[in-house]
C-alpha cells in the first residue's frame, strides 16, 4: 500500500501527458505521452521513487487484454470475404518479415553488441506486447527490449504518417481525428467486455499461448466476431485508459538506463527502422501492380509499425483499413510464430 501513491501519482501524470499529446496532434497520443513522461521518470527521478517499486503487474496484465480485445474485434468475416486478392502480398509479407528478422538481428547483435536473444526479441518487426513476453521469458534483457521496440514503434508511428501528412497537405492516423473505438457504447456492454477479456487471458494462460495476456483476448474476440455470436465495441474512453496504464507501465521499465545507453538505443533503432521501411517501400513498388493497390496503402500494410495507428492512417486515406489490419495481423503472427520456431536454435546459441 505504501506503493499506492506513486501508481496514482504516475498514472495522473501519464493522463495529463496523453492530453498533452493529443492536444499536440501526436501519433498515438494516450500511449506515447505517458511512455515518454514516466520514461523520463525512471531514467531522470529513478532515486526519488521507493526502494523496489514496481509499477503493478496486475493492472498492466487487465489492460493489455482491453487492446488484445480491441485488436481481435477488428478481425471480421468481411477480411476474408476475398482470400485470392491476399495471395501475392501475403506472400511477400512472409518474405518481408524473415527479412526484418534476418537484418534487425545483425542490426542489435553485430552493431548494438546485445546478447543473442536480446537481439533477435529486439529486432522483431511486430508484435510488441508478444515479442516483450517472449523475450522476458527466454532470458533477454527486458529494459532494452522495452527500449528498442518502443523506439521502433514510436519512430514508424511518427515519421510514416508525418511524411503522408505533408505529402498529403492533411494531418492522417490519430492526429487527423481518426478512430476504431466507438465512443458511445452502452455501460451495460462492460459486463460482457470484461467477461470476454478475463475468459481470453485464463484461456491464452491455461493454453500456454505465446504472449497469452495479450493473444488470448485477441482470440476471443476475434472468435466471437466471426462466428456472428457477438462483436464486441469498445468505447474510446476505455481503449485511452488502456493506452495510458500501458504507456506508464512500459515508460517504467527504462529504471535504470543511462541516458547514454537510450541515445545508442535510438541510434540502432534509426537503423533498423530505416532499413525496414526501405523494404517495405520495395515491397510495395513491386506489388502495386499485382494487387491493384495503390503504393501508399501497400506501404501502410507493410510498414512496422502499431496495428492501430497503420488502420487509423488507411482511414484518413479513405482506403480499405480491412486490408491494411489484415496484413498488419498477419505480419504479427508471422513473427510471432518465427520468434517461436526460433527459441531452441536461440538456447543451442550460435
């Protein structure tokens, strides 16, 4: 209890910060603000917390199921009503991220001079809330894990829809508006959501699913979709409060990082980031005419970034965001999957 406090405290300043972002017309506003602001906390004030706090696991845990039903409420069975249209970009996709793996691996390893598991979670191309579990339990050192993934997200996040922006004339994503929650939703529909998420984290758990706080809710609500029995809206107060305990709690895990490491850090993740966008443009020059998309919905659908802002940024470019989720689903569980696969080659070492 003598903790509870510094988790109020933190979460009002991660609110307060996340209204400032947005107000600034920032990417992401309610979970970049407050990563940043008690990012700053643990690397700058670290001292002046108590002795052995911990921001709570267990909110962390609830609120990540909230996005996992978010995301799995996307999947509907209008994705799949044209399966052959996926066939070439689904394809290369599959190629894109074995690329992403291959490169970012070298990227953290060779140039970061990470340990091997540390730099392979790192440079995973998706899969943020997966690859940080995944990575936490085979070993790898969590803080810059939290550092590099969040600075790849953050960088693709803000630099993809600021250049469509100005190449556009308008602001695109979150800073123009944009939005997949619904904000009028019946307080009687809480029950339900919080039934579907408790059912997907104890089930992911008990399943022993790759990031199952995450994947299960996903599963739930992407099962439930589907199958017509329900599709579950959730309203855009609750997906900020998510977005903001989320932000503190990962902005928390930089304690103990020098501001000389979160500078190399950025160093690398300019690499990385920069070399995943390069191929995704590529991929996206090559498939424009196999799929009759334009380049700039391709790009969004391949770029590394978060499942939410590349939707919201197909929205603002009035193209399909059904396509844009899909790909950026599929990207995830390709990783996912690959990060998997890969665990014993990482224990037998190089």
């Amino acid at each position: 209890m003598t903790h509870l406090p510094v988790t109020i405290g933190l979460l009002l300043l991660g609110a307060v910060s996340g209204l400032v972002a947005e107000l600034g017309r920032l990417p992401l506003p309610f979970l970049l603000g407050p990563l940043l602001a008690c990012g700053a906390v643990a690397t700058l004030l670290a001292q002046r917390l108590p002795a052995g706090y911990g921001f709570p696991a267990f909110l962390r845990l609830a609120f990540i199921a909230v996005i996992g039903l978010m995301i799995g409420a996307q999947v509907t069975p209008e994705l799949f009503a044209a399966p052959g249209r996926f066939t070439a970009s689904f394809s290369a996709l599959a190629v894109f991220v074995a690329l992403c793996l291959g490169f970012n691996f070298l990227v953290f390893r060779r140039l970061g001079g990470y340990d091997r598991v540390t730099a392979f979670y790192c440079g995973a191309p998706g899969g943020l809330f997966e690859s940080l579990a995944l990575g936490e339990a085979a070993g790898g050192d969590i803080a810059r894990l939290t550092l590099q993934q969040f600075l790849r997200v953050i960088a693709v996040v803000t630099l993809l829809p600021i250049g469509l922006s100005l190449w556009l004339g308008a602001p695109v994503g979150s800073a123009g508006g944009a939005s997949l929650a619904r904000v009028e939703v019946p307080w009687t529909d809480l029950p339900l959501i919080a039934l579907a998420g408790a059912a997907g984290s104890l089930g992911g758990r008990a399943l022993r699913l790759p990031a199952w706080q995450l994947t299960g809710p996903l599963a739930v609500a992407a099962l439930l979709s589907l199958t017509g029995l329900l599709h579950l809206d959730l309203p855009q107060w609750l997906i900020n409060i998510a977005q903001v305990v989320l932000g503190c709690a990962l902005g928390m895990r930089f304690t103990g990082l020098s501001r000389g490491l979160i500078l190399r850090g950025a160093g690398l993740a300019t690499v990385s980031v920069a070399g995943m966008l390069a191929l995704a443009a590529g991929f996206a020059a090559l498939l424009r005419p196999l799929t009759g998309e334009g380049f700039d919905v391709l790009l969004i659908s391949f770029a590394p970034g978060g499942v939410t802002e590349m939707a919201l940024v197909a929205l603002s470019l009035q193209a399909n965001p059904a396509f844009v989720t899909l790909h950026h689903i599929f990207r995830i569980l390709l990783t996912v999957l690959g990060l998997v696969a890969s665990s014993r080659w990482l224990r037998r070492g190089l």
